[in-house]
C-alpha cells in the first residue's frame, strides 16, 4: 500500500516534470542520484596535455617540453599547450662536444666528431681515441697511410708524416709519398720556362714534406695553381716548340704538377681558363673511397668517365682527383711526328696526317694508368667541319713517351661520332695528349685507269658475245645459259664502272649496292645451270635439255628473292663509307659469298663427274667424238670461267675490306678478263662463229661480189651439208 503511494507520488512529480533531480555542474544523474562527471573522457585538456579529474570539476596540464601560452601550470580551456625549445633556453643543455636539436616536445644531443655519448644522460659526449680503435682492430693504415703516426687528440687525430710524406695540411688524411724528384729536371739543355715551373713545384713539394713532419704550415692549392698557369702561358704564347722533346717535358711536366697541387685545393671543383689552355680538376675527399660518375667538359673537349677509376684500386690515400686540360694552341707546335702511325692505308695509298682538334691531357690520382679497371671515353670537337667522305677519315691517337703520336690502346666510337665531333675511347692514361687525327685518302689515278680501260675492254667482248649469241645463225638458239650469264656479267660491270665509288647520296649508293648484288649473283647462278646442263649431256641419254621457264625462273629468280631477303633484314648494309657493296661489319656480305661458295662447291662435283663420264666415253668402242669433243671444250671453257671469276672474288673479299694496291689491280684483271675469256672461249674458237664473222665481214668489205654462199645455197648438196652441219650442233643445245 505504502509502495503504491510512493509510485502515485512519483507519476505525478513526473507530469510535472520533476522526475530526476538536478545534480548541477560536474555531475550527471546516474541511478536516480547525482555522481562526479569524468571530463577527461571527453578529451576536454585538448593536444600536448595530461587532464586530471577532480570531484565535480578537472584541471590540465601541459605535457613535459611544452609550455602554457599564458604560463598557467594548472588550467581548464583558457590557452594551449607549445613546444618548448630546450636548446634556445638552455644553451648548454648537451654540453660543449654536442649539438642540440630541438624536437617537438623534446630535444637530441649529437656528440660532435670524434666524441661519444658514453651515458644516456646528456651532455656526456666524450672523446674517441681512434688511433687506440683502429690499432685494436689492424687498422691504423687505414687512417694514416703505411708511414704515417696516429696521434690522438680532443676530439679527433691527426696523421704525422715523416720527410718525404704529406698528408696537404689536411690532419685527418692518411700520408702519401712525395715524388719531389720528379721536378729536377734533366741534364740537358731544358725548354725556355720550363726550369721555372719546376722550381716552383719542387719548393712546394719540399714545403709540404717538412710541414707534414711538424704537423704545422697550411698550403694554398688555389694560388698555386695560378702561378703554373701563369707560367705555362708564357711558354706557349710564342705559339711554338722547336722539337718532340719539348712537348714532352710540357706535358709530363704539368701533370705532375696538377697531381701535386690538386689535392691541395680547397673546393671540390675548379676551373680556371686563360689565352692558351682551359682546365677542370675535381676533387673527392673522404675516408671511404669515392663512386659514381665524373663529367669533366670545356669548349672543346669532355671526359667521361668515373670515380672508381679515377682513385684506382691500390692504396687510398683519402682523396681521388681527375683533371681535363686542353691546350687551345699546342697543335700547331705537334702537327709532326705521324711515323708510329702505320696501317691506316686504304686503297693501298698511304695518307697524310695533321692535327684536327685540339690537344688535351687527362689526369687521374690512379697509379696504374696503363691498364685501367675501365675506359674512359674523350670527345674532341673538330677545329674545322669536314663533310663525311670516304677520302677523310679520324682516328684517335695519343702522344706517348717516345715523342710521337699513336694508336695503341686507343679507338674511335663510330656510333657516338659525327662530322664535328669524335669520341675517343682509351684504356690507358699517361703523360701524353688524347687527340685525333685528320688524314686525307688521295685517289690512286693508275689504278683508276686501268680500272676504266680493263672494264671497258670486258664490256666491249661481252657485247660482241650478247650480239653473236643473238644472232649468229649457226648457233642461234644453242647458247641460252651463256646469253644470259654475258647479260648479268656485262649489268654487273657497267654497274660497278658507273658506281661503285658513288657513296653520295646514301640511297643512291644502296641502290646501286643492290643492283650488284643482283647481277653478279645471276652470273653466279647461270655459272651453275651451265654446270648443270653439261652434267645432263653427259649423264642423261635423251631429253638431256632444260626448259627454258626453268632456266629464266632459277636463273634470275634465285638472285632477286636472295637480294629481297637481304634488304629486308639489314637495309643500311647495303653501301659503306668507301663502296657501294655490302657491308662487311653485320655479316650481310654471306648473303653473296654464301651463294657463291654454294654454287662453286657444286660445280666443282659436276665438273669431276663429267670429266670421269668423258674419261669412260671416250674409252669406249664405238664413241661420238664429234659430239664427246664438244662437250669437252665446252667443259673446260666452264672450268676456266669459274675459275676465274671465282678466284676475282677472293681478291674482291679483301678488296673490299682493307685491300693493298696489287689486290686492287689483281681484282681488276680478273674482272676484266671475264668478258674477254668468254669471247674467245665461245666465239673466237667455234669454228661455226668464225665462218659466221668471215661471212660478215666479207659482205661489209666487198659487197659488190657475190657470195659464195649465194651459189651454193641452190645447190641440193650444199643443203643436205649444212643440215648435216646443224645436225652435228643438237648436243651443244641450251648451253
């Protein structure tokens, strides 16, 4: 009962709107009573901030290394929380062998070189004894040289050298030998200036010997470096050095110089240019060895190439140095000395050399420049443009000790090369200049003449041939293949008369590289059907002839879808810098040579086989001498046609490549002895053609006469003997 009013009293406080109690700030209504809020869990303190929760209210605090906007300790909403920077307030904060670094909220101390933090406080940065480190270890080389004594103190080392060593003022570098020798000079007489140069550098060398033995002195690589300038445009401003011996004392000279003062620069690149020579040295310095690559460039000449090979793989002295430097004008001084440059010639005429960039000098602090881990790679602008002609060509050479140029070790890049500039890859460095030289190929005139008279010559027979083949009555019809082989033999000639040498404008030259692919490849190809057919007389009773279709269809069907194929697969083979031919360098010449080794191999077998066959035949009881004898002579006329034209073309595969002056006429003999071989072979010793040239040239020199022919081709027994005389001609059919 008493329940029931409790629940009645309740109803109605509820429409009243009294059915909680207010519990008022900090509190909420839980259970139907007031308990405390918890405003941390409503994240009221905000970032950076520690909240505390107080019975009906809470407070903030900012977290260690911030600081309240309005320096509150205690605070509700009124300001934020920010970084406070230690290392401003607190200057010492990591003491004297650290730098501090203020983070957000907190802060880093870093010891300084050579001290280690040996607790976790801060400022407790102490010093590192590395030469008592490297020495527990085997090291102490590393640090300073074989030579060198470590000597240890606050905060780092320094390396001290004995007489004759230096570290260049640098004490953390390990000690290098100084070669102080190198700057006495010879006995004899020594070039104008050059004695001044090598006092200067060996009272360098010295001073740097004796400081590195104190520990004291400083050294000035920059200033250095502009008295050798200095003096070296003295020397080369009257534009002249009497002999070879000069240019090398200049040259080995100023290389050890710039390995002497290189390593005394401040920075890691210099350039410095005047009126006669431009230099670029770089510098790496560091305890390990360098890597990566160097580019070193001027107005007129680049050296690529990288740091590995620069410092070399022997000992490392703590610094590597490359060094490019271009003489503007030395080359009028050494436009000599070509004698060490033999086996350039082409065509059999030896060339001319001069100078056509300018001379430049590659310096690296690698000991073993004779033989480089890599190459490195030089390009030189031409000082005049020459247009591309087989007449002109660079190379690359090198001034070595002896005092003359040469090309040993050195080449030139045709792919990275062009008219104005040439690419120079070189596997050695010294004391000498990477330069190239310009040399001009002169035409051999004789040569040329007795190409034009010997090719003219095989043309003239081999139109004499292409005319009595056609025309001559008593063989008309018998002599297809050799119609033929003289129509490609006579193309093929014209052709290379005309435009073998023709290497301008490059389609032109292929085409005309094109077309002698062709043509002399169907002479090659009428060589084996000629084989062929003799076989067939030989071996075959009846029906020993080719269809003509199959002899068109093999005879110059084979050729052009060889030289299709060919010019599918390697266009640009087809013409060189010297000939309009095949080139040499991509393999695209067996697409000639192996068809022609093909064909030759064959005939050969066919020939043996036929001159056995006639062997037997001409044993034999009852044998047809007349028609054995022909085929015999046409046997041999085969044999010597190939044999000719075989051997012209190992003398052509030479030619064509770095052929002598007799390879060049030895070739053109044999080319011209083609066209004259098969017109006394076939014309001048057939009997028939004879009396068909009698018979011409009679009716030119006396036509007022008649013919004996005239009467007797009325007579019944001249007829029955001229058919006997053609009857005795059906076994040299299709020949």
């Amino acid at each position: 009962m008493g329940s029931g009013k409790e629940l009645l009293i309740l109803g109605l406080l509820c429409m009243l709107g009294k059915c909680f109690p207010d519990c008022g700030k900090g509190y909420e209504t839980k259970g139907g009573g007031c308990v405390d809020e918890d405003e941390c869990a409503n994240g009221l303190c905000g970032d950076n901030t520690n909240c505390f929760n107080t019975i009906g209210s809470y407070y903030c605090q900012c977290l260690p290394g911030y600081i309240h906007t309005r320096g509150q300790v205690n605070f509700t909403l009124d300001g934020v929380c920010k970084d406070v920077n230690e290392c401003q307030d607190d200057g010492n904060i990591c003491g004297h062998n650290a730098n501090c670094t203020n983070r957000i909220g907190s802060y880093e101390c870093t010891c300084h070189f050579g001290y280690i933090n040996a607790t976790s406080g801060p400022g407790n940065c102490t010093d590192i004894d590395e030469c008592a480190e490297a020495e527990k270890i085997g090291k102490v080389e590393e640090l300073c040289g074989k030579k060198g004594n470590c000597k240890n103190n606050d905060g780092s080392y320094w390396c001290k050298c004995p007489q004759g060593y230096t570290n260049y003022g640098i004490p953390r570098t390990p000690c290098s030998e100084l070669s102080c020798d190198n700057f006495n000079g010879g006995s004899g007489p020594m070039l104008g200036g050059l004695a001044d140069i090598m006092s200067l550098m060996r009272n360098n060398c010295l001073a740097l010997s004796n400081s590195s033995a104190t520990g004291e002195g400083k050294t000035d690589g920059e200033a250095l470096l502009e008295k050798l300038f200095t003096a070296i445009e003295a020397i080369l401003s009257p534009g002249h050095l009497d002999s070879s011996e000069d240019v090398s004392g200049l040259l080995g000279t100023v290389e050890n110089a710039i390995m002497l003062i290189g390593p005394q620069l401040k920075r890691n690149r210099t350039k410095i240019e005047t009126t006669e020579i431009d230099a670029e040295i770089a510098v790496q310095r560091g305890m390990t060895r360098p890597t990566g690559p160097i580019h070193l460039t001027n107005e007129n000449a680049t050296l690529d190439t990288d740091w590995t090979t620069a410092a070399g793989t022997g000992s490392y002295h703590g610094f590597a140095l490359a060094a490019l430097l271009s003489y503007k004008n030395l080359g009028i001084s050494v436009n000599w000395s070509f004698d060490k440059l033999a086996g350039h010639e082409k065509d059999g005429v030896k060339p001319s050399f001069q100078i056509s960039s300018i001379v430049v000098s590659v310096v690296v602090s690698n000991p073993s420049t004779q033989n480089l881990s890599s190459p490195v790679n030089i390009t030189l602008r031409h000082q005049q443009n020459t247009v591309k002609s087989a007449k002109v060509s660079y190379i690359c050479a090198y001034w070595d000790e002896t005092g003359a140029w040469s090309t040993d070790g050195c080449y030139k890049q045709p792919s990275n090369s062009n008219a104005t500039h040439t690419v120079c890859t070189c596997e050695h460095l010294s004391s000498f200049a990477v330069l190239m030289a310009l040399y001009p190929m002169e035409p051999n005139f004789r040569l040329q003449v007795v190409t034009v008279i010997g090719l003219t010559i095989s043309l003239l027979c081999l139109v004499l041939c292409i005319l009595t083949f056609k025309f001559c009555r008593s063989i008309q019809g018998t002599h297809t293949i050799h119609l033929h082989l003289c129509i490609c033999l006579f193309m093929a000639d014209l052709i290379f008369l005309a435009g073998i040498s023709q290497t301008e404008p490059v389609g032109g030259c292929r085409f005309v590289a094109g077309l002698l692919h062709f043509f002399f490849l169907g002479v090659f190809t009428w060589m084996l059907l000629e084989g062929v057919q003799l076989y067939r007389m030989v071996v075959l009773v009846f029906d020993a002839k080719i269809r003509p279709l199959y002899l068109f269809l093999t005879g110059y069907g084979t050729p052009l879808v060889i030289v299709i194929i060919s010019a599918i697969i390697r266009p640009s083979g087809y013409g060189t810098d010297r000939h309009c031919w095949l080139s040499l360098k991509d393999g695209l010449i067996w697409s000639f040579f192996g068809p022609v080794c093909f064909i030759i191999i064959f005939n050969v077998i066919f020939f043996i086989v036929i001159i056995w066959k006639l062997a037997q035949k001409f044993t034999s009881l009852n044998p047809d001498l007349s028609k054995l004898h022909k085929i015999k002579a046409f046997t041999v006329t085969a044999i010597a046609q190939m044999c000719i034209l075989g051997l012209m073309w190992v003398f052509g595969a030479f030619l064509f490549q770095e052929g002598t002056t007799v390879v060049a006429y030895i070739f053109t003999i044999l080319n011209s002895l083609q066209g004259a071989l098969v017109f006394l072979m076939h014309c001048l010793l057939s009997k028939q053609v004879r009396e068909e040239y009698a018979h011409f040239l009679s009716c030119i020199c006396r036509p007022q006469k008649k013919r004996y022919s005239d009467f007797s081709s009325t007579n019944p027994s001249s007829s029955q003997t001229q058919g006997s005389r053609s009857g005795q001609h059906t076994g040299e059919s299709q020949i």
